[in-house]
C-alpha cells in the first residue's frame, strides 16, 4: 500500500504520537544507474544508510513527517561516495524542510 503519491518511494512503517501527527517510514526504489562523478555504471557498492527527516504537507489537521532511509553509495572506480537521489523531492533549506513536487493523495 502507498499513501503517498511518491513513486520512487515505498512506505515501510507509519505511526502516531500521541498528538496524532504521523510518521511515515520510506525507502527509495530507484537506484542510482551510474557514479554522478565518473559515470561508471557497474562498480557502485552500498555504503550504508542515512536517516534524513523531512516535514511533508499536513493531513487530518495532523503534521507529516516523512523519515527517508537513504541509500550511501561508494564507486570503486573514483572512490566518491554519495547519497542517492530522491527525486520526488526538492530540498528547500538547510533546516531539513523539504516541499515537494507531487500533492499528496491520501488512499485510505
Ligand atoms: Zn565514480
């Protein structure tokens, strides 16, 4: 079940606080073709997972916040490393705020 209208992500855990604001657990479905850097296809390893929180548009009156486990890469060819994209996404601050493109679609 997706209850966002975010393709490239899949929803792992939704929950409630006791205020009723949710929080949305997802993961990215897309990885990356090639290095942003050298653009080798084939030689990229995972190189673990960063937590990032992002606060999405409220629904029910209650506070979204979408926390997106981010996928590390290292490419053995340069050695970069780097985190993939979320192309749903557009970063908006350097307070974590994201706003995004897509309106969400609430599926209940
Ligand atoms: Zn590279």
């Amino acid at each position: 079940m997706n209850l966002l209208n975010l393709p490239t992500f899949k929803v792992t855990d939704m929950k409630q606080n006791e205020y009723g604001d949710y929080q949305i657990s997802v993961t990215t479905i897309s990885p990356p073709e090639m290095c942003p850097y050298c653009g080798c296809i084939s030689n990229l390893y995972k190189w673990g997972i960063k937590k990032q929180l992002f606060m999405d548009t409220p629904m029910y009156g209650k506070r979204v916040a979408l926390l997106v486990n981010r996928q590390r890469y290292k490419c053995k060819e340069c050695n970069s490393t780097f985190l993939e994209l979320l192309h749903d996404m557009v970063l908006k601050n350097a307070y974590g705020v994201g706003y995004r493109y897509h309106k969400t679609i609430i599926l209940f």
